[in-house]
C-alpha cells in the first residue's frame, strides 16, 4: 500500500486485532509500480480489514 492508504488490519477469531506492516510505495491504482510481495498467515476464522480514504476523488 502507497503512502496514502491505510495498512491493512487482521481481526483474529479470540477478538485481538493487529494493523499489518507493509514496505512503502506507490498508490495502488497510479500505474507506477514497484510494489513488493508481504505474505501473512491468517486462520480461516480470521478477517482481513481493507480500506480506503479515497485515493480517487474528484
């Protein structure tokens, strides 16, 4: 995620949270790359928090 997104969070199924550490880069949606993999193991009854604060706004 690019420097104006927020890191995405995991809500784990006991009820404890944690916000994902991800290298910086570019806005996704901005087509100039140079974005590196981070793989994280998750359980099944985990959930993955995504959002936004509006890269595309007109």
């Amino acid at each position: 995620m690019g420097p104006s997104s927020w890191p995405p969070g995991i809500l784990h199924a006991d009820g404890t949270a944690m916000v994902g550490e991800l290298p910086v880069g570019p806005p996704w949606g901005t087509g100039l790359g140079g974005y590196r993999l981070v793989t994280r193991r998750m359980t099944a009854d985990d959930t993955l928090l995504l959002f936004t604060d509006g890269l595309v706004e007109r």
